[in-house]
DNA sequence: TCTATTTGACCACT
DNA sequence: AGTGGTCAAATAGA
C-alpha cells in the first residue's frame, strides 16, 4: 500500500512538474514526455491498487456474514491521502498554508503493560501527506492542532532523511497513546509523510480544534468538484480507484472545519 | 527546576 | 542479521 501511496505522490510531483512545463510553455515534446511519464506512473498506480481492491473484496466475500461495509478503512485512508495531497498543493499554489486535519477514526487503543517496544501489526494507523512551511520552519510539518514531544529519530534505509519520533504530551497524565511519526519524502523535501498511531483520548489542542471559515483559501464546494475533476483527469475512471460515488462516501467531511459543515 | 530534545543503545520483528 | 521502533540518559532551553 505505501508502495502505490508513494507512486501515486510521485505522479503528483510529476503533474506538478507538468504544469510548470505549461506555464513555461516548453516544447510540445518535452510536453509529450512529461504527460507519458505522468499516465505511466498513475496508469501503475491504478492497476495495482485495482489489484488490490480485487483482493480485499474477495476476502469480504468469504466471511460469514458480511457487515455492510460502505468504505473500508483502506479505501478512506487512501482518499484522505489523495485529497490531502492535492489539498495541500492547492493550498500551497495560493501561498496558503493550511495544517487541517482530522482523521482521528475509532476508539483507541491502549497498551497493556508492559509496553511494547514495537507497534502492534494491527494497531489502527493513518498517513497523511503533509506540505511543509515554505517559509519559517521548514523542519517540521505544520501544526495539527495537537501538542507532540518527540521521543525519537532514526536514519531510514533507502531515505535521505531521518524519520523523527512523536507522542502526545499528554501522554503520561492522560495516558494518551496517540503516535505520529514524520519524514520528509525524497522526491520533494517540501512534503512530509505524517504517520498516525492510535487516537487520542486526551482533546487538548494547540490552537482552535476547528479553523474558522474565514481562512479557508477556496471554498470546499469548489474545491471538492475541482479535486474531483482532477482525479478524474488523473485516473481517468475514477471508480475504479476510488468509491467517489459511494452513497455512504462524503469526500467533504475530510476536510473539518474549511467550511464543510456550514455552508449550504 | 522542569520540560523538551537529542542520540546511542536496546529490543522485537522479519 | 538487518531494520525499525522505543527507551532512557545526557543535554539544552525556558
């Protein structure tokens, strides 16, 4: 699944890059080449997660009774992903920075003691793609509305740069077993890959828990139909990716507090 | 003095 | 054995 999160964000780089080559009105050829590039790497991407899909909904059909299942955790988690990313890099394009989030999902999970020193394989987990500041710090990914205390960093192995360590500071007074881990991606220092562990159970936050409208640099009904618009231009069908058509799917929702709830 | 960060070491998982 | 996640002592800063 990272592999094609990682595809599919190198594709967004590719379009952004794409983009460029329109704005500096560069020859049809090296137009043709980036566009081949950009349908290559997303026609890749596509077909695996297809693949994918495939395979968890046949093991859904093998159990027992199903459970009407709407959107499953995958299929959310690579939405917010998707449209987190293209959120930021709209945000960023309008010199706006917006460090909305909130995918806190399920209860959450504890330790029992003795604390483990690896994560559990199926404890809950969210990634998230984050642009960094263009300006001030540029080391660490925007705020999120949470306070974090770094517990440590590592040097990842086929990564230029160290992933850093987070829990919530409120972890030991109120056992909150909230977790993010942060690193930067190596085909673009300017985003970094947010992982969420466990939800919070403490609901302290930095700053306001939701942003008002008045900062919100588009307005979510035009913005959700333009991120639709451009899935769709990038995945062609985009049932086939993602459930956009799902009764039960509310791609607004994902973005708290920019006005989702509010407008009619 | 208290809290957060850094960083080497330890440990679990594959 | 290699790698990633966590611990905990040392250190820095408020």
């Amino acid at each position: 699944m990272e592999e094609i999160m990682s595809m599919i964000f190198s594709g967004i780089n590719l379009v952004k890059e794409l983009e460029f080559c329109i704005s500096a009105q560069e020859s049809p050829e090296s137009l043709s080449t980036s566009l081949g590039s950009v349908s290559t790497l997303f026609g890749d991407a596509n077909e695996r997660l297809k693949i994918l899909l495939a395979r968890r909904n046949a093991y859904v059909l093998t159990q027992p009774e199903p459970k009407p299942v709407p959107m499953s955790d995958l299929d959310q988690m690579l939405m917010q992903q998707i449209e987190y990313g293209l959120m930021q890099d709209y945000s960023l394009r309008d010199g706006v920075m917006q460090g909305v989030r909130n995918i806190d999902s399920g209860p959450s999970c504890g330790f029992s003691t003795p604390r483990p020193r690896r994560r559990k394989k199926n404890e809950e987990e969210e990634t998230v793609f984050v642009a960094a500041a263009r300006m001030g710090n540029r080391d660490t990914p925007p705020d999120d509305n949470h306070t974090w205390r770094k517990y440590g960093q590592k040097d990842i192995l086929g990564s230029k740069f160290p992933r850093a360590y987070y829990r919530c500071t409120h972890e030991k007074l109120y056992k909150c077993p909230a977790k993010k881990q942060v690193q930067r991606l190596d085909e673009d220092p300017y985003t970094f890959c947010v992982t969420y562990r466990s939800s919070h159970t403490c609901h302290f936050f930095t700053t306001s828990p939701i942003p008002s409208t008045a900062n919100t640099a588009t307005t979510d009904g035009h913005y959700g139909s333009t991120v639709v618009n451009m899935a769709e231009a990038l995945f062609g069908n985009l049932d086939s990716v993602v459930p956009f058509g799902e009764p039960y799917f509310n791609y607004r929702s994902l973005f708290h507090g920019r006005g989702g709830d509010g407008d009619t």
